[in-house]
C-alpha cells in the first residue's frame, strides 16, 4: 500500500502524487481520464497565467463553474501561488453574488459563459459597476466581452519555472487557501478561512480513517465551492492518490450512468441526494457490490433514511460524517466498531487527534451525557472568517477551540449525539426543544418523506414548535394524524403545535432545508 501524502501545503501534495504515480488518473470528467501529471502541468500554466496578469499573493479568485477540471486546475494553480479562491455557487443570483464578491474583496472571477439559461457574459458585464474590486473577467469559453480573458489564455499560458518556483516558496501552511461562504440557513454568510494546513488536516484524517488507497475509486457530485466536495472528495482523493470521478451536477442519468462505467468502490453524499436516489427504480437496480464505503453529511440524516441506505447497499459501511466549513471539512467520522444501531443515533467520533469538548451556555465544560455546544480543536480548524473579526472572535476562541453552534452530548464511550443547531432550539412551555429530534420522528412515519421544524412565538407558551412537511410521493395525511404519531414517540412538549404541508422547501446549492427562509417567511406572513 503506498503512503498517503503528509504534506502540509496543498501543492506539495499534488506534486508528489504526480512524482509518485503520474500517469495514474487523477481525474475522470465525461469519460476522459485525466492523469496527475496532467493536472499538475495544466495548473502549472494557469498558475503563470495568473502570475503574468499580476497577480500576486493572497489576491482573490471567484470561481463560479460546475464540477470540471478548469474549477480544479484554477485551485491548484491558486494553492501554487498563494492565491485565495472564493467558492461560488452557479445557483446563485444577483444579490449573493454582490455580496460575496464585496465582501471578500474579490480581484478577478472565473465563470461559466452560460448555464442554464442564464448569460453570465451579459450579467457579469452589467454587473461590474457594483463590483469594483474585480480588475479581470475570465470565461470558461469563447464568448466573451470588451477586456474579458478567455480561460484558454491562461491554460496556453508557457510556463515559467522560475516565477513559479519563486512563488510556491513563498507559500505557508497557514495562509489561507479557499474563502467558503456559509450557507446561510440561519442569516447572513459569512466567508470561512480555510488554510492550507486546515485543509491537508481534514483531508488526511478523513482518508486515514476510511482506510482508502491508490486502489480505491471515488464518485462524486458534491460541488467544488463546499467542503463536501472540495476537501471530503477532491483534496482526500488525491492524498490518497486514488481516481475521483466527477459529475458536473446532480443528474440522474449522469449518475447511473458513471455507475454503470466504474462500479465506484466509495460513494458520498448529503441525506437529500440518497433519499432522492433510493426514490429512483433505475438506480435501485444499479450493481452496488464493488461499494464499501458510503458516507453521508452535510445535514442530519434521520434513522429510517439511514436504514434504507443500509438495505440498498449491503455490502457497505455507512458513515456518518460531520464538518463544517469552519472545520476544513471532516472533523467527525462513524468508526468501524460502531454497529449500525449506534450508528443511526450517533454522528460518530473525532477523527485523527482532533478534540472535541461539550460546553454550556456561560462557557464551562460540561459531563458526559449532559446536551451543551459542541466544540473542536485540531489542525482542521480554519483560520477564522474573512473581515469578520466579531464573528471570528465568537466562533474560533483564543485557546484553539471552534465553537460550532451545534448542540449535543458523548457517552460514555465518546460516540457524539447530534440534537441541532444552537439557534434552532427552542423554549416550549420552559422545555428546551430541539427541532432534530422531532424531525427525525417525523421522518420514521410512512408518510413524510422530510421535515424541518422551527419555533415560532405563543401568549402563552412562549414558543412552540411549527413543522413543515413533504409527504412521501402518493401518500395524503393530516396535521392530527402526525401529532398523534408524535405524541406516541415523545414527551407532551416536544409534540409539534403546528404542522403544515408543503410540496418543496427552501433549500441551499447542497440540499440543507433554509430555516431561516422559513422563519423570514412566517415572520412577514404568518403562514
């Protein structure tokens, strides 16, 4: 078995996958095989593509682009000078897109010429006067406008070995790699600080814990601008120097399609991508056999989603994983003594040496068993958020420690137990109320096929909870039927005061359910 990658700096460990195994695929996109060493000199020219517009140390980069090899090419050559890439999501509009450009200052944006329908040339060529910092418009095609840059002008770029050189010495494990733009499901984003020694960390934890190698086979459809696919796909593939398959988004056909080519041996996603695949009869029928690992994060995946998973790939372990984009990636991992039981009700436990503590509200550290703010130290801590000293302040403290703003508890044995974000709980009657667990009672009725709940303010109570749910496709139920099913399953409390049914929710480009969305809504209509 070859040695993973110890390199603490992205680059160094590109170029030693490229020394160590070169001709080997790296990559595969659209049925073309694409080695390390390809991608190593294909960086190498953008890299000085870059260094030849100016661009000089912790300059910023856009990305706004499918899952593709010139996304990836962009942030090994970034990681090569010391460049800041800044993960866009072609799902966003006009106002993101302002904001996070703004916000981090961004000098130059890579972008699709069109998607979908939408005109990335004309938007962003309307659109420059509210971006000021942005000096150079560089599209994945042709097309283009007046002093935009085509993307092939930086991949013919010649290279220059010297400038390069010069500039790879200057970069650090701690210099920031990747600015990632939370989510957004409780308020405003916010850019994580992901470093280069954040990142190898979470990357190498994850791969040494899964036990991969070079003769592993990774498909993946997370998207690039998030820790999911970046760090959990992308960069642990390559530390491990095995082949990653990338689909440019979700589609179905594209899966079962790569599936059917590959026959991947380790398979990840968040719970809405499964839950939508084991609705599909084309991919139920795929040959799962080769999987051995499959891994599911990014949102809680409540206990009978996880048992389907189970059913439909029975030769596989199913990981639970937990990260954050404050954390790099993974922080948390299901180990492999974990037996399935444990596994449904436990997100696992750290992975590497990273730390994990439990405090309350004032701070102090809370015993085994008592539900408190989950928090982590280690080298996969990122360096902070961008411009943003209060929040960083709040968020990263000054002994080491992310507070994560996820509420939970360890047993006796160390396994974590996940009860959801610190601002979604709420005061039912003086109860604390945690929406997960509701939601995943819930989600064991034959009836829903998901649910996201809130709390939302009583006369009387103070709060109480309200529960939006999706029904399971050609299935009708009712508000009494579900608080009845709750009302078997948990305390008077905890049972929903209200429960409304939707056809879809409002989600973000990964599949998290926007509570936020749904509580500005309530607010401004009381619906």
């Amino acid at each position: 078995m070859e040695k993973i990658s110890q390199a603490n700096v992205v680059w160094k460990v590109l170029e030693e996958a490229r020394e160590a195994c070169p001709d080997r695929p790296g990559l595969i996109y659209q049925g073309r095989d694409i080695s390390f060493r390809e991608i190593d000199e294909a960086s190498d020219r953008v890299a000085c593509g870059l260094l030849k517009l100016g661009f000089t140390k912790g300059d910023r980069i856009a990305i706004n682009a499918l899952n593709q090899p010139e996304w990836l090419y962009t942030y090994y050559a970034a990681a090569k000078i010391g460049a800041i890439v800044v993960g866009l999501s072609v799902r966003y509009r006009k106002t993101e897109v302002e904001y996070i450009l703004n916000q981090s200052q961004t000098r130059a944006v890579l972008s699709l010429t069109d998607l979908f329908g939408m005109d990335y040339v004309q938007f962003f060529d309307e659109f420059r006067p509210q971006i000021p910092s942005v000096r150079e418009f560089v599209f994945l095609g042709e097309s283009g406008f007046a002093g935009s840059v085509p993307f092939s002008r930086l991949f013919n770029t010649d290279p220059d070995p010297d400038a390069l050189a010069r500039a790879k010495a200057q970069v650090e494990p701690d210099n920031p790699l990747m600015l990632i733009y939370t989510s957004g499901t409780t308020g405003k984003p916010k850019g994580a600080i992901i470093t280069n020694r954040s990142q190898t960390a979470s990357g190498r934890a994850q791969i040494e814990h899964m036990r991969a190698t070079s003769d592993d086979l990774l498909l993946t459809v997370n998207p690039f601008n998030h820790v999911g696919g970046i760090t959990c796909a992308i960069l642990s593939s390559l530390i491990a120097r095995m082949t990653c398959v990338i689909i440019p988004a979700f589609d179905f056909n594209d899966i079962i399609d790569r599936w059917k080519t590959y026959n991947p041996t380790v398979f990840g996603g968040v719970p809405t991508l499964f839950a939508l695949m084991l609705m599909n009869e084309e991919f139920k029928a795929l040959d799962k056999s080769a999987i051995r690992i499959i891994v599911t994060g990014g949102s809680n995946c409540d206990p009978p989603l996880l048992a389907a998973m189970k059913d439909a790939f029975p030769n596989a372990f199913i990981m639970n994983l937990y990260g954050l984009s404050e954390s790099s990636g993974a922080v948390v991992l299901s180990p492999w003594e974990s037996d399935f039981d444990t596994t449904v009700r436990s997100i696992g436990k750290p992975i590497d040496d990273f730390e994990v503590k439990v405090i309350d509200l004032e701070g102090n550290d809370l015993p085994m068993g008592e539900t408190g703010e989950l928090c982590f130290r280690g080298d996969a801590v990122g360096g902070g958020y961008f411009r943003m000293p209060e929040e960083t302040a709040e968020t990263f403290d000054s002994d080491g420690w992310l507070h994560t703003g996820d509420m939970g508890y360890l047993d006796e044995n160390g396994y974590i137990f996940l009860m959801g974000r610190k601002k979604e709980m709420y005061l039912q009657g003086g109860f604390n109320v945690y929406p997960v667990e509701v939601e995943n009672i819930l989600a064991k009725h034959p009836k829903v096929l998901m649910a996201a709940g809130i709390g939302i303010p009583d006369p009387v109570m103070g709060e109480v909870g309200r529960y939006y749910v999706i029904p399971r496709p050609g299935t009708e139920s009712t508000e009494e039927e579900l608080k009845a099913y709750c009302r078997e399953h948990l305390a008077d409390y905890k049972t929903p005061r209200q429960i409304v049914f939707r056809s879809e929710l409002p989600m973000t480009p990964l599949g998290k359910i926007m509570k936020s969305v749904l509580k500005e809504e309530f607010e401004k209509t009381g619906q």
